[in-house]
C-alpha cells in the first residue's frame, strides 16, 4: 500500500464486515488510524441474513492493528445520533483529527412497494438514509473543526442510480443518499472537504441474499431485466486465483482509498460506478 493517508484518520460505517471491514483494512494499510462502528446485532426482523456480530467487529480491530494503526471501535447503531456525536467525540479526544468519512452502513430487504409492510420500508430508510445523515450530522462538524479539509465517501449502490424493482425501498434510500452527497458536496466545498458516492454492484458480502433473490425473480421473471448478470472476471486475491460472478470487498476498497487520498483532489460531487461496466447493458 502506498502510506497516502499517513498522519490522517478515518471514520468508517458498519466496519464489523464485508464492504466496511475491507474499506478499514485498506485506509489502515494506507497509513491512517481509525474509527469503526457497527451496530453488531439485529436491525430488525424484516432482515433475513445473519447480522454482524461483535465478533466480527473485534477482527476488523484485529486486522487494523495488524497493519500498525490504531483503531477506536464502538457498537453503535447509526441510526443513534447522540451515540454517534460521541463517538466522534471521543475520536477528536483521542486523534485530534478526522479526514475521512466512509458513510457505509446498510441494510437490504427483499418486497413489492406495493406489499411491503410499513416495518420493512422504515427500517431500509431509516438505516440507510437517515444513517447516512445522522452520520454526517455527527461527524461534519468535527472535521471541519479541525480546518485539515478532507474528504467523504457516500457508499450508495447500483440501485441508486437506476430502477431496481423487488427492492424498490433499497434503491429509495440508495437515489437519496446521492441527493446528500450532491448537496453536501457544495456546502462543505469552502472548508476543502470533497464528498462523493460510489455506486457497487454484486460485492460478495452477507447482504447478497442468493436464495431471496431468486425467489423473487422466480415469482417476477420480468424483474431480471434490471440486475444485468456480472461477467466472470478473473480474480487474484488473497492467494486465491479464480473466475468470480461477483466483486469482492476489496475491489471497491481501492476506488475508496483513491477517493479518500490527494490523487482525487479534483472529484467532488460525483457518482462514481464500480461495477466493472455492467450499468451499461
């Protein structure tokens, strides 16, 4: 790893696992230290995969600090905005700094718009959406405090930039984090701080519900039209060599450390897709 955040540190969403841990190994790796939280338990029970776990959390602490940064970990729902502001709080005592923002936890749920109940859409919205505010809520003022600039990275999701019809309140959440990142990204512009949305598609983690999906598709053939398949894609990771239909965690990883250090300094309020092409089927 290139040590291009040396000196600076990150705050990073629902680190316990998948997208979270990888984005916090890679900065780590980087050079910056880190702020992990996860609510390592159930969001509720319209969810149907294993939540993370506490467990979970402390290897991502684990593999932090293997790489030689120190890491302050909490399990904190992000839809707590108090927990967070303390949590930042307690960063700023620790760090006296905060350069980057991974806005990365969320939940996804299988249903027709039309039939989903009030439960299933309000947890979706409140965690993926009003996360992702309360968490700029609680962390945007730090950093701008600390006068260092820095950027934000806005994990949104293929289906917040086009129809995705079977998880119509997913993508709901996922356009709308896109509104935050474009609003954001000219408010805070004055203070040096960049603000941008990465948009992942088929990332091998716990979220992608292989069983749920295809009972979907089976009930609604014609909704296969909008979730193009991935090309096979030769993958070299981890010692493993191999033809993967899906991304791993650490290939968006890359695209958020690049995000995250100087060599972007010229992106702000851009919606970036890493999905190996497939949104151009």
């Amino acid at each position: 790893m290139t040590g291009s955040l040396e000196g600076r540190v990150a705050f990073v969403t629902g680190a316990a696992r998948g997208q979270g841990r990888a984005h916090a190994v890679r900065l780590a790796a980087d050079g910056a230290d880190i702020i992990a939280i996860d609510i390592c338990g159930p969001v509720t029970d319209s969810i149907t995969y294993p939540p993370a776990t506490s467990e979970e959390l402390a290897e991502t602490v684990r593999q932090v600090e293997a790489t030689g940064r120190k890491v302050l970990a909490r399990e904190v729902d992000v839809r707590d905005l108090a927990a967070q502001q303390q949590v930042v709080a307690d960063a700023m005592e620790q760090f006296g700094r905060l350069d980057v923002l991974v806005v990365n936890a969320g939940i996804l749920s299988w249903g027709r718009l039309f039939e989903m109940s009030e439960e299933q859409w309000d947890s979706v919205i409140d965690t993926n959406l009003s996360g992702a505010w309360r968490t700029v809520r609680a962390a945007v003022p730090a950093m701008i405090e600390a006068g260092n600039g820095g950027s934000i990275i806005m994990v949104s999701s293929s289906a917040g930039l086009k129809a995705t019809p079977g998880n119509g309140h997913y993508s709901a959440s996922k356009h709308g984090v896109v509104a935050i990142t474009n609003a954001l990204a000219l408010e805070v512009g004055e203070y040096g701080i960049r603000v941008n949305s990465i948009h992942p598609y088929s990332i091998d983690t716990p979220m992608v519900e292989r069983e749920a999906m295809m009972e979907v598709f089976g009930k609604h053939p014609t909704y296969l039209h909008s979730f193009a398949p991935m090309p096979l894609h030769p993958v070299h990771h981890e010692g493993k060599s191999g033809l993967s239909e899906f991304m791993s965690p650490e290939e968006v990883s890359n695209v958020v450390a690049w995000l995250a250090g100087d060599q972007s300094m010229a992106i702000s309020g851009s919606q970036i897709a890493v999905d190996r092409g497939v949104m151009k089927y």
